[in-house]
C-alpha cells in the first residue's frame, strides 16, 4: 500500500531533519577526541567502515535523486571522516 503524496512529502521532510540528527554521534565523538587529545578506546576500523557504509548510502542516494539519503549521509560522511582525522592525530595519545 502506497503513501499518499501529502505523507509521502511529510516523511521527507521528516527524514531530511532526522537523518542527519542521527549522524550528529559521530560529531560528538569527534568532539571528545579533540578536546581531550586522546582516541585510546575509539575503534579506527569501526569508523573507517562506517565512512565505506555511509559513502555508499550517500552514492546511492545522489544516484537515485534521495534528498533525505544526501542529506543524512553526506553529514555522516564528514562526521565520520572527522573523526577518523581526530584517531590519526591522536591515536596513542
């Protein structure tokens, strides 16, 4: 059964604001890496997947015209990079 365009425009909406709030973790983690110059028990392997997962959702999503997908991966996808920045810094510090 399909959506009616009026839900179907209101779960867009909805996703564009709630995609990325959810990716806004790996801000946080990029946040407490920085601030307290130490990655000790960040797994570099876990985000270094996250960023193949996420640019891959992020390619499908531009593929396919997804806005929600765009927006929601590609903060992800920096998020995530960020972090992967902040272990390369600090990994062992």
């Amino acid at each position: 059964m399909a959506l009616g365009d009026k839900r179907l425009r209101w779960l867009q909406r909805y996703m564009n604001c709630i995609g990325p709030l959810g990716n806004l973790m790996f801000y946080f983690q990029a946040y407490e890496i920085f601030v307290s110059r130490s990655a000790g028990a960040v797994s570099f392997t876990g985000f270094a997947i996250s960023v193949v997962g996420l640019s891959s959702w992020l390619i499908y999503g531009i593929a396919i015209r997804n806005t929600p997908l765009i927006v929601a991966n590609a903060v992800g996808v920096a998020g995530a990079l960020t972090v992967l920045a902040g272990l390369l810094r600090y990994a062992g510090a």
